[in-house]
C-alpha cells in the first residue's frame, strides 16, 4: 500500500508539473487556430523566431519530467523488444525533432529577409508556414496526456490499496505476556508459540491460540464475518485480530508472526496484485508489430509524398495516446459507479472477467444480512408471563451488559417503543454464560440453557422442543428465568436485507447462479439459504477455506467463472 501510494504522489507531480508547462504551450501554439485572444506580439512574422523559441523552452520541462518514456522506449527499441513506451517515445521525439528542424528554418528565412539575401516576401511567407509546423504542443500533449493515464491508473489501485492498510491497523502491536509468573508487555513480533497471553475487555486478541483460562465473548467479525459474538471457553481457539468483548482470559499462543490468522489474510489480499486490463496487455503483445508498422508506414509516407511532415504525422498519430487514456479512464469510471455501491475494483482487467461471470458466491454477513443481531422473536415458557414482560425483564437485565447480544436486546425494546429500560437493583455478569440481576425483588437470569440447569430451571420438553425450532433457523437465544422457574426466551438473528431477494432473482434471471459461502454455523447458513432460495452453501468458512473452495472449482472441473461477492 505505501508502495503505491508512493508511486500516486511521483505520478502526481509528474502530471502536475507537465499540465502547468502545456497550457501555456497549448495556448501559444493553438490560440490562433481556436479564435482566444493573443497580443499583437505573437502574430508578427519578426516575432516568430522568438515566439517558436518560447515554445521550445516550454516543452524542455515536459520532456525532461516525462523521460522515462524515452529511457524505457528507446532501450527496449534497442533490444529489438519495443513496447508501449517505444511508440510513445517515437511518436513525441519525431514531433520535437521536427519542431526543431522548423526552429531553424525560420531562423534561416528571417535572416535572408533581414540581409536581402531573397525576396523578402517570399522569405516572410516561408517563416508564417514554418511557424505553423512546429508541433512542439503535440509532443507535450502527448506525453501529458500519457502521464494523465498512468496517474488515472494508479489512482485505481491506490483506492483499494488502502484495504490492506485497514488490514494491518486490525493487528495489535503489543501483547501482555505472563513470564514468571507477572503480565508483561511485549512487542508482538516477541511472542512464541506457547506463551500465555492475557487479554481484557475491549482488547484485541495479538495471536492465534487457545483459551486456557477464563472465558469471554469474542467478535471475530473482521476474520470470519460472523455478526454475532462467539462464546469462548478454556479448549477454545482464538484468532488474532478478533475483539473480545466481554470478560478476561488467559490463551497459550499457537500461531505467531506471519502464520497469524490476520497476516495470512493480508497476503492474501497483497497477493491479487493490480493488473492491467485486457486490452492494454494485448497492445503491449502486440507492441513490436506496431512499431515496425509505424516506422514502415511513415517512411513508405515519406518516399511516395516527399513531405516529411506527413511522416511526422504518422508517428504522431501511431503513439498510443488513445488506448492509454481511454482505457485507465473507462476503468476510472466504472470504479467510481461501483464505489458509490460501496464495492472496490483492484483489477481493471475484473471488469472485463466479470461480463463473463456464470455463478456467484456471496458471504453473508453484511452482504446478503445487515450484519448486526437483532431481536426476531419473545416468546414466554411460563402462564403467567406474557412475552411483553419477558422481554421488558430481559432488556431490565441486560442494560448493565457489555454484552453485543444484551446490547441488542435493549436496542430492540427501544425501537420497539419501550423507551429506556429501568437499572437492576443488582447485577453480575457470569462470563461465558449470561448474566443474574435483582428486579423488583425477583431474581433473574438470563443467559444460556446450561445457566439456567444450573441454577435448577431446566425446560420442560414442549419448551425445549420450541427453542429448538428457532436454533434450527440460525437464531442465537437468551433464556430467562424468574426465581428460579423459566419465564421465557428471546431469540436473535442476523437479519436478511430487504432487496436481497430481489436482486439473486434478478441475478439468477441474468443466467448466474448463487452460492452463499459464510462462516457461520449450519443452522445459520441453511436458514438464510431456504429464506433466499440458494440451493448452493458452504457454512463455517474462514477466508482461506472460501479461497480454496474458489480455486478447486478453477483447477478441477468448473468450466464456469466464478465472482466472490463479500
């Protein structure tokens, strides 16, 4: 990323700098053809030396800034390997060496006139037609031109490069180490597999490993895309780059450095390099044939005509200032639409694969769902409980939760008009299980199944049987209890986005078949499948495992090209 981002700042002042020399160029040379005000001075045939001369010094910058074109040109000329800058160099260098050549001719005419060595009318009249052929604003427009490209082009990769910088800022910097028995902080780069790391809420996890004390929620969104947090307990595996959010433990340090979750991601992300679009590839194939058809075609111009000028022109006209520009501003643009919808090109040359494209795979999180838990569903276990009340003791208790679930919890009884919920008379958080408060005298848990059996509030079969109905469609449930007897539950989801259908029928209209790759679980992954009518899915997915499911379609038997949508 700081690669390119060096390489934006170089072409910036390179584009700069020439657009500064070439409108004064282009106004001097052009002015008179296009009808713009210019003084006297610059139409007087005495003059015209000086002013062809001023337009000489106004291009010696924009050749000088652009010279690699000439350096890279010429050399791969000489190796007989010609390239795009060979016509560019070309093209620009046969304007400027006739631009010259007519310097002097006016030079020459001007002092015959002077000196009476000719008619002096006729010696004028050949210093206004060389005036009119210098072309010194064609090689500096060329090469403006060319450098605009190229800087349109980096500007394409440079937008998305920043993703990997986003990518690096995840990875924590520091790690608190337990060495003899005391936390200590430590550099990152110094842990090694087997050290015992502690992190606390808030923190983000430096490494990958395994819980061995303690227990949290952790959000592993920016690795797996999973919305909902996950529950992790000592035997659990942590990756680095994940939030914890709730509660502190201790995890033995499995995956350091560059085997991390988090850097494994960032080379994969570094590996899909910015590539050149199609079209300018088969240009640059086709390079060598080009040059021997320019050259052969102003020389055979040349020998037939007689004029040079003509010669000139071919070159001119051979330098590839079109395909250069037209093809990184076509790129511009169709990135610029697609990131006003929020999606990043890389790769130019994607635009041009994805015409081609005949399935689909989407994540889930954030794409086809919103991306953060909602409540979808109360429902009471207990006669005398309406859903109402399970639901207000619910959002009563979880508003001390640092909890995302208890969080959504008391977001969704706002929106659904509760207005803000009244504190517990007390309140403990039990990591890894839920939660116990005091609410107007009655105790109440809320939490996991496991919390309630503990405290001798199992459900009854028929309760059980509709709880389960809700785990089968992906949803993430908080159970309460009320003095030791359950009250009720409160199911979660991601849910799905409105215009999700709409658009993989639209999609699936289009002759393109979806396929949903997720890292959530099963239950989660088939429920969204059967709601968005995906035949095709793939559940528990981390980045690499979609990578390489992508890849074995390409390398086993899918003729069919493929687009990740996430």
């Amino acid at each position: 990323a700081s690669l390119v981002g060096s390489e934006m700042c170089i072409r910036d002042s390179r584009f700069l700098t020439s657009l500064v020399f070439l409108a004064p160029l282009f106004y001097i040379a052009m002015g008179h053809m296009m009808g713009w005000p210019l003084p006297a001075f610059f139409h007087q045939p005495s003059n015209a030396l000086v002013v062809a001369f001023l337009q000489f010094l106004l291009t010696l910058p924009i050749l000088y800034i652009n010279r690699k074109y000439y350096t890279v040109g010429f050399k791969t000329l000489w190796h007989r390997a010609p390239n795009m800058d060979s016509l560019i160099a070309l093209g620009s260098s046969a304007a400027v060496l006739y631009g010259v050549a007519a310097l002097f001719l006016i030079a020459w005419h001007l002092g015959r006139a002077a000196y009476g060595a000719g008619d002096a009318a006729a010696e004028l009249a050949q210093v206004e037609h060389w005036a009119m052929d210098l072309y010194f604003e064609s090689a500096g427009m060329i090469l403006t031109l060319i450098t605009l490209g190229k800087w349109l082009e980096t500007r394409s990769k440079g937008k998305t490069s920043q993703a990997i910088t986003r990518l690096m800022d995840l990875a924590p910097k520091t790690a608190m180490v337990l060495r003899d028995g005391a936390e200590v902080e430590v550099p990152v780069e110094d842990v090694v597999v087997g050290d015992l790391i502690v992190v606390r809420p808030g923190g983000r996890i430096p490494v990958d490993g395994v819980v061995t004390e303690g227990a949290s929620s952790v959000d592993e969104s920016a690795l797996t895309g999973e919305s909902l947090p996950v529950e992790k307990l000592p035997g659990a595996k942590v990756a680095a780059a994940s939030i914890n959010k709730s509660g502190s433990f201790t995890f033995r340090a499995a995956r350091v450095g560059e085997d991390s979750s988090i850097q494994r991601m960032i080379r994969l992300v570094q590996s899909a390099d910015a590539g050149k679009a199609k079209i300018v590839g088969l240009a640059d194939r086709w390079a060598t044939w080009i040059v021997v058809a320019a050259l052969a075609s102003a020389a055979l111009t040349w020998l037939l005509s007689g004029q040079v000028i003509r010669a000139v022109t071919i070159l001119v006209v051979f330098c590839p200032c079109a395909l250069v520009l037209a093809t990184p501003t076509a790129i511009m643009a169709a990135i610029g639409n697609a990131t006003r919808h929020s999606f990043l090109v890389r790769e130019g040359d994607a635009l041009e694969r994805l015409a081609q494209v005949g399935k689909a795979a989407f994540d889930k999180t954030g794409t086809l769902t919103r991306g953060v838990p909602e409540v979808t569903a109360v429902r009471s276990l207990s006669p005398g409980v309406t859903e109402e009340q399970v639901y207000a003791w619910l959002a009563r208790a979880e508003l001390g939760s640092e909890h995302p679930l208890g969080k959504a919890v008391v977001r969704g009884w706002q929106a659904a008009g509760g207005g803000t919920p009244a504190p517990a008379e007390d309140f403990e958080a039990l990591p890894g299980r839920g939660l116990r408060a005091v609410l107007d005298g009655h105790t109440v848990l809320a939490g996991s199944e496991a919390l309630l059996e503990e405290a001798g509030a199992a459900l009854p079969p028929a309760a059980r049987a509709e709880a389960e109905g809700f785990l089968a469609r992906g949803c993430t449930l908080i159970y309460l209890a009320v003095d030791g007897a359950p009250a009720g539950f409160c199911a979660l989801a991601d849910t799905v986005r409105g215009e999700a259908a709409a658009m993989l029928r639209a999609l699936s209209a289009e002759g393109v078949s979806p396929v949903l790759l997720t890292g959530d679980n099963e239950n989660a992954a088939a429920h969204i499948a059967r709601t968005l009518s995906i035949r095709e899915y793939r559940a528990g997915c981390l980045p690499e495992d979609k990578l390489n499911w992508i890849l074995s379609l390409i390398h086993i038997s899918e003729p069919t090209r493929l687009a990740l949508i996430s």
